[in-house]
C-alpha cells in the first residue's frame, strides 16, 4: 500500500471548487484521522500570503462544516499560499523552494499530487510550466496530477490535451476525475452486481426489458451562466458522468478490481455503444431549455434570462437519448438516458425494468418487475413487484421490498470529493476516468455535437416540468413511459 503521506498542491486556489468541495474534503479526511503528514499549498494569481488564504479558508469551513475551534487550527495549520501568474513558466520557479520547504517539513518525501482546479484553458499549460522547473519527475517522490472536467471540448480537443499532457506527465500520474464515480452508490452498483448470486443470472438482454437512467436537477444554471452556455448538459452532464453512470450498469464483471481490469470493461461498454446515426440524432435524441415559469409561488427565470446566458442562446438544458449496446448481453435493449435543469426534483436514480411473464394469468395490468436504485439524494434500492391484493379474486398490486442507506448509519460514509481525493494520493486510479475511455465516450456524443452545430431543433419546456413533451413522446414511441420520481422514495410497505 502506496503512502498518503504529500504535498497537494490546488491551482486555482482562489476559485469556487477550492472552497466549495476540496478544503472541505480534506478537511474532514483530517477530521477523520485520514490524512497524517501532508501539507496543501494553494496556488492562483491572486495575491494572498499563508495568513490570508487560512483565514478565507476557514471562513469557508466554518460556513458548511460541522467543526471545533481546535481540529479547524490544527488543519489550518497545514495550509499554505504561493501566489503565481499560472500562464507564466518563469513565475512557476517560486514553488521549487515552497515544496522543499514544505517536503522537509512534513516528511512528505517529494510525493505531491497537483489539482487542476483552474479553467480548462490551463489544463494543457500548467503540465508544461512544472515540467519547465522539474516538478514532474519521479526521481524524489511520485508527483501525480488531477484534471477535472471538462476533459477536452469535443473528440478533437481530448485528443490535443491529452497530447498536450503526456508530453509532460504519464498516464499513470494522470488522474481525470468524474466526482459521480466517487459516489458512493454508483459504487456500490459494482457490489450489488457482481457480489450477489441472484442480479447477475437476469442482468441481460433475456430479462431486461429497458433500462432507464435519470439524472435531473431541480436548480437552474444559478451563477455559472457563463460556463454552463458553452457546455450545455451533453457536455457538462451526459458525456461525463451518465456515461460512466451507465458503463456501470451494462460493463461485464471484472476479473479482480483493480484499475486496469475495471477500466477495461468500462472501456469496452464504452466502445459498444451503437455508432448514432443521422436519424437517432433527428428521432431518438431531444434536447431542450427551460422557460420562465412560477415554481411554489416563486417566479423563475427561464434559461435566457439567466445571468452570463446570451439571449439568443440555443444551448440546451435538458436531454434525452435513446441508445443502445451492441455486445453479447444488451442487444437489442434500449437505454433510455435523460438529464436537465430545473425538472421537477433533484433526483439521479436507474431503473432496470424486467421483462412481464411471458403469459398474464391473474390480469392484463400486472405490475412490472422494476429494480429502482436511487443514488441520490435519499440514496435506496428498492425493488418493485406483484403481490395479490387482499379479497376476492386475484388481482395484483404493486409492493416494494427496500434498502436505504441511511439504515447503515453508523458507517461513515465519503463524500465523493473525500474518496476521490483519498484515492489519488494512495495512488487508487480504478475511480478515475481512464483516456481510452474518455475518447470513447466524445467519439460516441459526436453526432449529437454535429446535430447542435448545425441548427439541431432545441425544443422549450418550462421550468418545474419533466422536460419538453417531445422526450415524453420519444420513449412513448415503444410503449413506455419515464418513471417521474420524487426527491423521496416511497416508505416502506
Ligand atoms: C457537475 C455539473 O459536474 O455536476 C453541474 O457541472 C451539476 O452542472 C453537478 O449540477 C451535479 O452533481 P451532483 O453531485 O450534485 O449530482
């Protein structure tokens, strides 16, 4: 087992994600007894000195996490600040001495993860500065580097970062995080399957029927306008994580988990995808944007008044696809994937719907065979099928047998950034997104890229609804219907 024992080094460390999720993160893997010799040293153009970024940093933990005046000094203690003009190569000299001093000091040894937390503009540029003073080699010490997403804009640009970065970092030092992989429920999919005797035997084509997967949001694009208006949720959701949500569903076990073999199968699901066609785009695809709408009595402004947003924007805030997988064990079964802002709940869970019996002997109705597994928020897994209703005859009703996370509360549960970050310093890469992978996964998106490009219809859909009556229709088409979950799933029968 690999030390966790460095130096993290955050870029962009005056930006949101820094004080949002990262210090937040480490600060409970400190709480938690996880983290013993290590240092943070926070680095941006902003001019802060060790003082000032602690205070800020504290404010932030005191604002969202549960802390004592004693633990919250002690880790304060273990920040630090190097201002640095991050598109410079000269100005990146200043963090040799820094990560000496820093090294000595904690027995660290040289190991030191760097976290890109920075516009992806820089992803390609900082690689290349710290190459420029050394601090990419392994000589004294692993150095690791985390990319976070978006990885690459299109198939072409992943291609060009990639390059960009393997001039100067391996891919076993790169680290591409998918903070969805780092949820604990979209792990326990890998136990639940491949751990139990029963799932496996149905999971195929021979007794699933469809499979659904829903992540949707109930927030709009709040400040990130900006951001979010070049990305729009193909980018910003569906390419990254419902794909590695849905490779997670569909991949074949793995010969032993590790990163290389579970990577593997991801990578083959990921590859199966049936190529889109000219007409998967026009028919089995929706895309869509909020409008002005009154949710709870609140007015809520629609995608095109939302700041940072141009008013003749046509980026989408909701998808749909119908897609499939050719391999041995899905052919032929369609997975139905959506995604949006401002639906009805925040809710991101999959339904694998079972095939009916193949003769109805009780009623034309009975319930369908159903496994629910919510991973979030009110994370459960809850299975739904027929039982008779009490009295005369014999008619069906639907009941449900659950499991809720929360019934396991005396295990202290991870949040994904705390995993993902454990994960990376002990050198784990089985819950990062591997290149093969993330290519895979661009090439299959790059139809509907090209249909949005050239004027592919964005259909309107108000806000606080389950987005435009054409994704209703687009499932309706075989028969179906999408489930329409609430942020709660129902109580115990
Ligand atoms: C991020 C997206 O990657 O994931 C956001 O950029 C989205 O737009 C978020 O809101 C959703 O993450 P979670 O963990 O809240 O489901």
């Amino acid at each position: 087992m690999q030390t966790n024992n460095n130096c993290i080094v955050i870029f962009g460390a005056s930006g949101d994600l820094t004080h949002r999720k990262l210090i937040p993160a480490l600060y409970n893997l400190f709480k938690f007894g996880r983290l013993n010799q290590f240092s943070v040293l926070g680095v941006a153009r902003t001019e802060l000195n060790d003082e000032t970024f602690r205070e800020k940093m504290r404010e932030a933990l005191l604002q969202t996490e549960e802390t004592t005046p004693e633990t919250l000094d002690a880790f304060c203690s273990h920040l630090y600040y190097q201002a640095v003009n991050t598109s410079d190569a000269a100005d990146y000299g200043k963090l040799v001495p820094r990560l000496d001093e820093l090294h000595n000091k904690y027995q660290t040894n040289g190991n030191t993860l760097y976290y890109m937390s920075t516009p992806p503009s820089l992803y390609g540029v900082i690689p290349e500065c710290l190459a420029a003073h050394g601090l990419n080699t392994e000589e004294n010490g692993w150095k690791r580097i985390i990319v976070e997403k978006p990885f690459g804009y299109d198939e072409k640009t992943a291609k060009e970062l990639d390059i960009q970065i393997h001039r100067f970092f391996k891919e076993h030092q790169i680290y591409r995080i998918d903070h969805y992989l780092g949820k604990e429920t979209v792990q326990n999919l890998l136990v639940l399957r491949f751990s139990n005797g029963w799932f496996e035997p149905l999971w195929n084509r021979n007794f699933i029927d469809y499979v659904e997967i829903t992540g949707a949001e109930s927030i709009g694009v709040e400040e990130r306008g900006g951001y979010y208006d070049g990305s729009g949720a193909m980018r910003d959701m569906f390419q990254n994580h419902l794909l590695q949500v849905l490779a997670m569903v569909a991949m074949e076990p793995p010969a032993i988990i590790n990163a290389n073999s579970m990577r593997d199968e991801v990578a083959k699901v990921m590859h199966s995808l049936r190529p889109l066609t000219q007409d998967d785009v026009e028919h089995n695809l929706v895309l869509g944007q909020y409008t002005a709408a009154e949710i709870d009595g609140k007015e809520v402004k629609g995608y095109l008044q939302e700041k940072g947003v141009p008013a003749n924007s046509r980026t989408e805030t909701f998808m749909a696809l119908r897609c499939e997988i050719e391999n041995w064990r899905w052919a032929g079964v369609p997975f139905y994937v959506r995604t949006g802002k401002r639906l009805p709940a925040r809710v991101t869970e999959i339904v694998i719907h079972f095939k009916t019996t193949p003769h109805p002997v009780f009623s034309q109705n009975a319930p369908e065979n159903k496994l629910i597994i919510r991973i979030q928020p009110d994370e459960a897994i809850s299975m739904r099928f027929g039982l008779k209703k009490p009295g005369a005859g014999f008619e069906a009703k639907e009941v449900s047998m659950d499991f809720r996370y929360a019934d396991l509360a005396d295990e202290q549960v991870l949040t994904a950034y705390e995993r993902l970050l454990l994960d990376a310093m002990k050198g784990d890469a089985t819950l990062f997104a591997r290149t093969d992978a993330v290519h895979a996964a661009w090439k299959f998106v790059q139809p509907i890229l090209d249909y949005k490009e050239t004027g592919g219809r964005v259909h309107e859909y108000e806000a606080g609804t389950w987005g435009p009556v054409a994704a209703e229709k687009l499932i309706a088409k075989s028969g179906r219907v999408w489930r329409k979950p609430s942020g709660k799933m129902k109580k115990k029968v």
